[in-house]
C-alpha cells in the first residue's frame, strides 16, 4: 500500500491538474457565466492552498480534499451541457 506522504502527492498532483482545468473553463466564454464563475472561485481556491500544500496542517489538508472533491463534482455540469458544431453541414458523413 502506498505511503501517506505518496498519497497526498497524487492528491495534490490531481488536484493542479484539475484546477488548470478549471482555469480554461472559466475563461471559456461559450459557457454560461454561472458555471465560468464557479470554475474561477475553485481557481481562486487552489491558488490561496498552493503554499501550503505538502506542509499543511490539518485544516490545509481537508481544505484541499473538499476542493478535489468539490471539482470532481462539479466536471460533471460541464458535460451535460450540449454542445454542437457550428457548421452541421456535414453531420451526415461518418466519423474520419
């Protein structure tokens, strides 16, 4: 099983990947500004953590937890959002 320590490194790993994510979304300007606001407060959020993630109390730790965790929930809305090509022209040839 792996070390604590190896499992907060995958966690915070994750954790920038998914707030870099974030970062794009909410500059994405074809989505609503709901969505666009929450994925820049999560931005906002990572980047207040960032000088103390690895070396963190407790409460930095669950802090980061509850944003993963936050984010991971959130990808979703993202998705169901429907999206469609601007040109449909060729929406009846199949796939390259």
């Amino acid at each position: 099983m792996a070390s604590d320590e190896a499992k907060n490194e995958a966690h915070v790993m994750v954790l920038g990947d998914l707030s870099a994510i974030c970062h794009k979304l909410a500059g994405n300007s074809n989505l609503p500004k709901m969505l666009r606001d929450q994925a820049g407060a999560f931005v906002e959020e990572f980047n207040s953590l960032v000088p103390y993630l690895g070396h963190g109390d407790a409460r930095v730790h669950f802090q980061a937890e509850s944003l993963l965790i936050r984010i991971t929930r959130f990808l979703p809305e993202i998705l169901e959002r429907e999206v469609w090509p601007a040109d449909l022209s060729h929406a009846d040839e199949p796939l390259p």
